[in-house]
C-alpha cells in the first residue's frame, strides 16, 4: 500500500494544510487592514515552506504531489512577501545583482535536478538515488540552498532594506543553512510522528497571540487585538500542519506492515 493511497484515505489531511494556509492569509492581510505591524505580518508569512519542508523530510509521509503543491504555494507567498518589501527601498544594483544570480543558481539547479527531485522525489516517493553531474552540481554541492542564501544575503547590501528589514533577510539565511545540514546529516529513517495533541494546539495559539501583541504594545487596541490574532493564528496553523502529517504517519507504519506480512 502506497502512501499516495494511505493519503487519500485521509482527505482532510490533503487539502487542510492548503485550506487553513489560505485562512491563515487572509487573516493576516485582514489584521494589517486593521493596524497590526507590518513588520509582524510579514514574519508571519515568510518562513512556512522551511516547516514544510522539514515535516516532509523528516517524517516523509506526505505524497510528493501534495507536497510540491504546498511548497510552491508557500514558497511563492514567501518571496512575494520580501520582494515587496525590497523593492519598497531605493535599489542597490550591487544588491540587485547578487540576488538575480542567487535565484539564477537556484533554478538552474532546479532545472538539473528535475521538479520531483527537487521537491524530495527520492525521500517521499521512492525515486532511485542519481548522482547528478550536470551544472552547477558538477561545481559545488547543495547549490539551490548556496543560491538561496546568496540572493537573501544579496538583499543586505541594499543599505535602505538592511536598516528595516536587516532580521528578515538573516533568518532567510539561516534557515536555508539549516536545511543544507539536514539534508547532509539527518538520517534516512523516516522519524517517528510528533505529539500533536490539543494540549500542544491550545499552548502554541496562546503563546502566538501572547507574542503578537507584545509586538504592538503599547499601541491602539485595535491594533493589539489585530497582531494577537496574528500570532494567534500562526499558532493555530503551526498546529495544524504539524497534524496533517502526525495523522498519516500511524496509518502509513501500518499499511507497511501489512505489505510486508504479505509479501513474507
């Protein structure tokens, strides 16, 4: 039994993590409208793809497909969200340089790669290992993370973005190292699912929206209120993602085990 298969026997766990990502959105664009901090907002829509991307590799029983859907979708809300912070400063064309060629070597390792390569084909769908030898990787190792942390380090070099927005840039780049170390040092055994139970969902909204208004106080209540439902939000949806794939990971164990007594 495939995960694809074990997947759809849990349809809300397809479409849920999409769906409450969606939500998530519109809420935050909402709470802007309503005087939370764009600074706040912005955070609040920049790094989900990284959470993905571990949940996947880590516990891996998402189904490839799903997984690039939610990836690209994140991924793209995520850039959209720094590009109209960067290009909301004068431009640097040294700045401007490096991130062109950052995102340049990103794709083109992409391209080399393949789209379901580059989106974990061989950890979620059983792709056969390859050695890819095609530029860039017959240069340097890892140059879609090497890519991606050049082009966000490039957008320091715009002094009128670094002022502002100098913390958003660095965790871009950090996260992306931290992708390169577990890509290189996790192990290929799928992990064990996480406690996901609504003890953990209820301390994670509340912390949230505990956080979010700490970033607008002191500050109109409206205001407060707004970035509270920001972070609450942003609780509730780190909950719910981590979920998605709790709810598969038992059933996918045991549908395993059912093909191996089968085949024994």
């Amino acid at each position: 039994m495939t995960a694809k298969t074990e997947w759809l026997r849990f349809p809300a766990a397809g479409d849920l993590s999409l769906r409450a990502y969606g939500v998530l959105v519109t809420l935050v664009l909402a709470a802007v409208c309503l005087g939370a901090p764009l600074a706040l907002a912005v955070c609040a829509l920049s790094f989900w793809h990284y959470a993905l991307y571990w949940l996947a590799y880590r516990y891996r029983a998402v189904p490839l497909a799903i997984f690039k859907r939610d990836a690209v979708v994140m991924k793209s809300v995520s850039l959209l969200v720094l590009g109209s912070a960067y290009f909301a400063t004068p431009l640097d064309l040294w700045s401007l340089t490096m991130v062109g060629a950052g995102f340049l070597l990103n794709l083109t390792a992409a391209r080399a790669l393949g789209p379901d390569r580059t989106y974990y084909g061989h950890e979620l769908a059983g792709l056969p290992w390859v050695r890819i030898t095609a530029f860039p990787y017959s240069h340097v190792a890892h140059p879609m993370l090497i890519g991606n942390m050049a082009a966000f380090g490039g957008t320091l070099l715009n002094a009128g973005f670094r002022a502002d927005w100098w913390p958003l840039a660095c965790a871009h780049v950090a996260l992306n190292a931290g992708l390169m170390v577990m890509e290189t040092n996790t192990s290929q055994r799928r992990g064990t699912a996480p406690g996901s139970g609504p003890l953990a969902g209820g301390t994670l909204v509340i912390a949230g929206a505990a956080l979010g208004a700490a970033t607008a106080y002191p500050g109109e209540v409206a205001s407060i209120i707004a970035a509270a439902a920001i972070g609450g939000g942003s609780g509730a949806y780190a909950w719910t993602l981590v979920r998605c794939h709790a709810a598969l990971a038992p059933a996918l164990d045991a549908g395993q085990h059912m093909q191996t007594e089968a085949s024994s």
